[in-house]
C-alpha cells in the first residue's frame, strides 16, 4: 500500500507541512491576497508569500506579474537579450 498523499487544505499546490514552513494560511491558497497562490509565490516567483508587495513598489505581487514585471525588483520578469 502506498504511503498516503500529503495533506493540501487549501488545494493550492503546497503541503500543509509546506505552508507550516512558509507561515502562510492552509485554509487560504492566497494568504497575502495578491492574487498569487502561496505555491506560485514560494515555488515559482521565489516572492513572499505574506506580502503582498514583496519589492515594496506599491504594485501587488499578481499585478506586476500579469503585466510582466518582476514583483522582486526592477525589470521584466523576462528580459530577452
């Protein structure tokens, strides 16, 4: 019998164990509310996932993304050379 899955409350790509680690909430897949799931923040954008603004520039975390801005720094989150 196979070891049994991870529990993932919220259902947004972290553990619960995971979101224990980050702080972050299991019961909200967005714990600072800037349209980022905490497994997208933590995992992929590498931004926090209890802030909102993680580079402090007044812009939510989802909004410079959506429009291709690194929510880290200055930049694109994509800079093609």
């Amino acid at each position: 019998m196979p070891p049994p899955e991870p529990l993932d409350t919220d259902r947004d790509g972290l553990t619960d164990e995971e979101e224990a680690l980050y702080g972050t909430d299991i019961n909200n897949a967005d714990t600072d509310n800037d349209t980022l799931t905490d497994r997208d923040e933590a995992k992929v954008f590498k931004t926090d996932p209890n802030n909102a603004d993680t580079d402090g520039d007044t812009y939510l975390d989802g909004a410079e993304v959506r429009a291709g801005y690194d929510p880290k720094g200055p930049g694109k989150l994509l800079e093609i050379q």
